[in-house]
C-alpha cells in the first residue's frame, strides 16, 4: 500500500471536488425538463459523475509527470510525487492512459453528447500540457486554457441528464470567464509566492511575461466579462437569478483577497475548505442561487420588461 499511495496522489482524488461545476448544469436542465426526474436518472449521474473523476484523474496525472522538472523549483510542489522521485515515470504513464481510457469507456455509454464533452475534457489535457502547443507555458492562454475546464464541466453535468437541450453560449462563455477570473487569482498568488522574477520562469514559463499588476488586471477583465455574460443568460432564460448579483459579487471580492495572504489558500483550491467563512459564504450563494431557481419573482419581470422605447412613447430612442 506505501508503494501504490504515490500513484493515487498523482490522481488527485482530493481535487474531484471541482466537479461541482456539473451540479448547476444539471440543475438548469431539470428545472427546463423536470420530466427528465425519474428512477433512472440516478445511475445516470453517479456514471456521469464517474466518468468525469477518471478523466479529470488522467489529467492530473499528465500534468504532474510533465510538469516535474519544474515543480522541482516550486516550495511546495516540489514534494509531489513525480518531482520527488516517488514515482516511476513508465508506470505514471500507464496510470494516465488507463483512467482517460475507463472515463471515455464511461462516457461513452451515457450518449454521443456526453461523450463529445468528455472526449473535449481529455483533448485540454493535451492543449495544456503536452508540447509543441503547452499553453501552460504561454502567457494568458495559460488561464484561458485551463478554465475552460469550468464550462466543460458545466457541459457534462448539462448532458449528464440525457437531455436533447443545447446549451446557451451565455452561460459556457460566463463559467469559462468565472474560471479565468479564479485561474488568474491564483497565478497572481503563485507569483506573488515565488517572489523572484527569475525563480518564478523556472517554476512556469508564462510568468517570464507576467507582472502582479498584469495579473489583477486580467483577473478584472475576465470578472467584468463574467458579469456581462451571466446578465446575459438571466435576463434571457431566468431573471430571478439577478437576485443572487451581490452574493456572487462578494464571493468574488472576497476570493481575491484571499489571493493576497501570504501562501494563499487560492494556489491549492483544495484548501479553501480551510478558510471557514468563506466556505459558508459560498454555502449561503448556493442556497440563495438555489431558492431563486426555484421561486417564481413575477414583480422581477414586471421590472425589467424591455420596452425598446428608452425616453418613452415621445423620446427619440
């Protein structure tokens, strides 16, 4: 068993809990098709659920095994199990390429949908990590790269349900800009970290083009984007989710602060479980997202009905 730990910390199993991006994608579906809830509908979503854990495990292990010779220059990466030499390298890649073969073997059997995602899920892996392309390695795309995970996941938990529903492009452009706004915050964490210019571009090539100033930027610009595209979808498909605007507005907030601790929590998502308050912070945004989903807000229409006469019937818009 010592010698097998190793090989299942490469999976990350502590790191499946970001596959809570399905819930709301599953959730959105059944609220649209609530004939869609039925006995079978179970099985469906823990082999959905299966599936996207082996993938995102295969993932994981890729990163870590081509990530080793720089993770040896991060203070706490550097103890992982590939750049520590716990691991042999042949055996990793066997790990890797059997979980990405059960998932899709997985995926498979819960439709072409489904499959076509995780498929995608398992070819960003690639994008990411894998040279020539490596976006790790490219400044921005780096974020842009890997927070697509987000709306991938979104996508499996929407498709997970077996429904036929295509999914807005509002909603997969605001979780993928949801993901670069936490993508970014956790660069800037990491760089901050480091500290060194010249120790950060060992560690990751893209921070030879960053600065901290570059970096919060970004994460602005892609919280910004975030806002827009959400505003999007709500007032298009469900504007009672507009009462959930200062809940997700503060969650943001304070996510970004803890961006500036000292060896923030932000570098290690895992971790955040840690950080009490904010843990049932984000509890209460998904209660409040939750009831907004379900309660009907007639006064909310009334309100924001467009009337495509902005000055009135007299006004010249």
């Amino acid at each position: 068993m010592s010698r097998l730990r190793p090989y299942v910390r490469l999976a990350r199993p502590d790191h499946w809990f970001k596959h809570v991006f399905m819930l709301p994608g599953a959730l959105l579906v059944l609220h649209a098709r609530p004939e869609l809830v039925e006995p079978s509908l179970v099985p469906r979503l823990v082999l959905a659920l299966l599936a996207a854990c082996l993938i995102a495990s295969s993932y994981y292990v890729l990163n870590e095994v081509l990530d080793a010779p720089f993770d040896a220059n991060h203070p706490v990466k550097r103890a992982r199990p590939a750049p520590s030499g716990q691991v042999s390298i042949p055996l990793a890649y066997v790990e890797w390429a059997v979980l990405a073969l059960a998932g899709l073997a997985v995926a498979r059997e819960l439709g072409t949908a489904f499959f076509a995602v995780a498929a995608a899920l398992w070819l960003n892996s690639l994008i990411y990590n894998v040279w020539p392309v490596r976006t790790k390695d490219r400044a921005h795309l780096d974020v842009l790269t890997e927070s697509l995970n987000n709306p991938l996941r979104f996508a499996l938990g929407w498709y997970a349900t077996g429904t036929d529903l295509v999914i807005p492009l509002s909603i997969v452009m605001a979780f993928w800009m949801l993901g670069a706004f936490f993508m970014a915050v956790k660069r800037f964490a990491e760089y901050r970290l480091l500290g060194d210019e010249a120790r950060a571009a060992a560690y990751r090539a893209s921070f030879s083009a960053y600065t901290t100033e570059m970096l919060l930027v970004s994460a602005t610009f892609y919280g910004v984007a975030f806002g827009l595209f959400l505003g999007i979808f709500l007032i298009r498909y469900r504007i009672e989710l507009l009462v959930t605007i200062p809940l997700i507005a503060g969650l943001m907030a304070w996510y970004m602060h803890l961006g500036f601790k000292p060896d923030s929590p932000t570098q290690y998502p895992e971790r955040l479980h840690g950080e009490h308050r904010f843990m049932a912070y984000l509890a209460l945004c998904v209660l409040g997202s939750t009831l907004a989903l379900l309660v009907d807000m007639p006064w909310l229409h009334d309100l924001f009905q467009p009337t495509g006469d902005l000055l009135g019937e007299t006004g010249r818009f």
